[in-house]
C-alpha cells in the first residue's frame, strides 16, 4: 500500500514536472521567435472584415501588458504570423492584443488600412515573402524572378490535378517554368500541357505531396516556390467531409461553404468568422475538389473528432493545448462543450467573441482600402484590358485581368478608377512591395512604347527622305535640257555628285 501510494506521489510529480518544462520551453521558444517579427506601418489595423472573408483566422486574444509579451503569445502557436496591438495609453503598453493567422493555404489574405493607435508584428519569413518589394544584384537593372506555385489543393486520391505558374512574376521574361516532385509517393505522373507553366498531376495516392516550382528569367535568375498537395485517407475525410458544419462561437457573418456528407453536396452556410472546423470552405469548388464521392453509406461516419482530453506527451499542430497540459483536438475548442477537465477549451470563447466584434466594428473607408489592394491577375487565363489604381504615382493604370480571382482594384474603365481611387497616396499604403513590382512592369512597357514610337518615327521620316530624293532626282532628269559637248564623266563620279547634291541639304 506504501509502494502504492510513492508510485502515485512520483506519477504525479512527473506529470507536474512535464507540464512545467513544457510551458518553460514555449516561453523560452517565445523569448528567442519575438526577433523573427517585422515591426509593421504604425498606424495601420487590419481590415477584419475583408481579411477573413477570404480565408485569415483570428487564433486568440491573450491578456498582456506589453508588446513584447504578445509577440511572444504569437511566437507559441505555429500558425500565428500576424500580432496586431490596439495601443494603451503609455509607450509601448498594449490595450488589446490579436492573433492572426494571415496564410490561408499559402496564400497571403490579410488587408490593412489607416488607423491611428494601432501597431502591428509580421513575421519576417511572410513579410519578405509576400510584402517585400522585388530583390536584384545589379541594383534596378533587373531584378530577379518570384514564383507563385498556387494555393495548396486537398483532394481525393486518384483525382487529376492541375499546377499553375501563371502568377509568376517578372521584370522582362520568364523563359522557363520546370516542376518537380520534392515529396510524397513517385508513382505519382506528371505531365506537360501545351502551356509553359502548367502541368497535370495523375494516379494521386493517399498522402501529402509537395511540389517546386522553379521560374528562370531571361537573365538566367531564378526563383523557387513550392505547393502541398493532400491527398486525403478515408480517415481524413471525415473530418475534411463528414464533421457536422461548425458556425463558431463569434457572431460575423461570412459565406462560406461545407460539404454535406447525407445530401453528398456542397452547401452554403454563414462562419461566424472564428475556431471553425476543416469541413469549411472559401468557395464551393474548393469544397467539391475535396469531398466530391464521399459518401456516409460507404462505411464512413458521419461524426465529430474523437472527444476527450489526451494527456502525458507534447500537443501536436492541429490540437488545443489545454492548460493542464493535455491536448485536444483543435476543432473541438468553442463547441459550447467543456472537453478539457479543466474547461480551458470554453474558458475564453466570449471573450474571443467580444474582441473579434470590436475589430469588425471598426470604422475603415472601405473605398480607401480598394485602392491600396495590389492589382492580381488571378488564375484564368482569359484576356481583359481592366484598369486598376497605383496610390505611389497617384495614377490609374492598364493591366490584364484573367476572368477570376481577382480584387477590388479593378476597374472596367479608367474613369471609374480615377473618380474612385481620387486621394489615395502612398501614405495609406500599408506594405509597397507589390506595387513596386507592377511599377517596374510599367516602367518597362513605358520604355518599350516609346522605343516603337522613336522606331516608327525614325522610318516615317526615312520613307519621306526616300520619296523626296526620287521625286527630286525624277523632276531633274525631265527638265534638265540636252545638252552638247558635254565632257565625258566617269559612272563613279558621276554617282559621287548625284549623292553629293541630294544629301547636303539634309
């Protein structure tokens, strides 16, 4: 009975102990990730509304004092890139801090706009990313390529998939685009289309893969991205297809889409805008090309994520931490059901609520924010002449517009990007870098229309130099008369002066 009871004292200790290291090492990981921020445009807040709309996600909203501290929180969820800070009253005290998660499936979704008192950390490696300008080793000569693999893609196996590079960026010309297979099964075939960035993905099995783009320019500079491509088990489409659709605990309103595994559809339904689950889609083809063909009736279930706390190892991505130290799924965090012994998992959910409803309720002009929006070509491969606005030159300029994926900056007519965008600046700018990009693009085709135009010129007047010498030449020899004992003239010197006096005026 002694032995019995040393055993449960030291069982306990051990698990106290765990628990302790493991809050030790997140504030230590914390301590040394907070150098990895970029300390963002002061004076900027995240346009909320616009930014979930198109995939951000709103993680927490921890109680601290100081800035650092929730840059810290921020360095303790991997998928936090985004601190924002609404200021207190002193230097460098926080009033209210947020978590964002700024990537949805790779892709970069969050928006600011002006607004006095707020501060914002971006994490360095998305800054660069996705926000830096154009990077070149021979000043602004030519600047190096970026490749864009593409959102990632979650399907079912053995479905067919196409990679696009079309949003790949260069100054002059992109000459190559090469795909390969970093992991994931070799079975998997890959093969070219008639489109030189394109290529198509076949006998997908279950798994994760992960494909690299690689763009060469003219220069022979090059760049790299790279794309996931999951491949879901009949495991994980449960909880991709099956889950039943979770609203959430906060109270926006954001269209959205889950597939519906009793109706086998995908349908519609409105996100709160926060602690969704994985059966929750940006729009209804995305929902399709992961759930289309599941199906309840073929043994699967229609359910939720296994209930109950685990506990004794480390909480993996994808799991709510309790603060007990046990793990849980991450879905299961504010379903209005305590899953944590010690209810951690519901504890701030209404606070979540109220701070979410404060950003939405921020007063942003929503016209201002359009006009700051980097111009996107999308992912179709259509060819319409649209305008949008670029607030560093205060213009309104030509780009071409695929046919979707596109944003607000976009106009059908230059009269309506001007009447709309009239006042924005560079000062409501919150990161140039892409617009940076596009100014180099005008910047070239500026040059190269006026070389067209010098070169046209320069022919009109060759032609007219050309016309005039021949009618010239043609009136002497029908009015000159004929003429006797002329001297003889060699044809060589003759030449020479017929040249002589046709081109000294000029």
């Amino acid at each position: 009975m002694t032995a019995l009871c040393i055993g449960s004292v030291l069982g306990s200790a051990l698990l106290l102990l765990s628990i302790v290291c493991q809050d030790n090492a997140q504030v230590t990981n914390g301590e040394n990730c907070a150098g990895n921020f970029n300390v963002g445009n002061a004076n900027f807040v995240l346009d909320t509304e616009d930014s979930v709309k198109v995939g951000a996600s709103f993680i927490s909203s921890p109680t601290v004092t100081q800035a650092e501290d929730c840059v810290s929180y921020c360095c303790q969820d991997p998928n936090c890139n985004l601190a924002l800070i609404e200021n207190g009253e002193e230097k460098g005290s926080v009033k209210t801090c947020f978590l964002f998660n700024c990537l949805y499936k790779r892709e970069y979704v969050c928006r600011f706009v002006n607004k006095v008192g707020f501060t914002n950390y971006i994490l360095d490696s998305v800054y660069e990313d996705y926000l830096g300008g154009p990077e070149s080793t021979r000043g602004d000569e030519d600047k190096f390529p970026t490749a864009k693999a593409g959102r990632d893609i979650v399907v079912q196996p053995n479905d067919t998939v196409t990679l696009n590079g079309i949003e790949s960026w260069d100054d002059k010309v992109i000459t190559s685009y090469k795909w390969s297979l970093v992991k994931g099964e070799n079975t998997v075939e890959m093969t070219k289309t008639d489109l030189k960035d394109q290529v198509k993905l076949s006998n997908l099995k279950p798994g994760k893969y992960i494909f690299q783009l690689k763009v060469t320019d003219s220069s022979n500079q090059s760049a790299m991205d790279q794309v996931s491509v999951l491949v879901l088990t009949p495991e994980q489409s449960e909880g991709h297809c099956l889950v039943p659709k979770k609203v959430g605990h906060c109270r926006g309103a954001f269209p959205r889409w889950h597939y519906n595994g009793a109706s086998e559809k995908c349908e519609e339904f409105t996100f709160g805008g926060c602690k969704g689950n994985r059966n929750n889609y940006i729009s209804q083809q995305e929902c399709s090309n992961a759930c289309h063909g599941v199906s309840a009736a073929s043994g699967r279930r229609i359910g939720v994520p296994t209930e109950g706390e685990v506990c004794g190892s480390p909480c993996n991505s994808g799991q709510f931490t309790c603060d007990n130290g046990c793990c849980l799924d991450e879905d299961l965090e504010c379903d209005t059901v305590s899953q944590c012994s010690d209810g951690s998992d519901e504890a701030s959910c209404d606070k979540l609520n109220q701070t979410f409803t404060r950003l939405l309720n921020i007063d942003v002009d929503k016209s201002r924010a359009r006009c700051t929006k980097p111009p996107r070509t999308g992912m179709c491969r259509a060819s319409h002449s649209h305008w949008y606005y670029d607030p560093l030159n205060r213009k309104c300029h030509r780009f071409t517009y695929g046919g979707c994926d596109g944003n607000d900056n976009n106009f059908d007519v230059e009269e309506s990007c001007k009447e709309t965008c009239k006042g924005v600046t560079e000062h409501d700018v919150f990161a140039r870098g892409m617009f940076e990009r596009y100014e180099e693009e005008e910047s070239e085709s500026g040059s190269i229309a006026i070389a067209i135009v010098l070169a046209v010129a320069i022919m009109g007047v060759l032609a007219a130099l050309g016309y005039c010498f021949l009618k010239h030449r043609k009136d002497r020899s029908q009015h000159q008369p004929v003429a006797t004992n002329v001297p003889h003239v060699a044809f060589e010197e003759r030449d020479t002066l017929v040249y002589n006096t046709t081109t000294k005026p000029v």
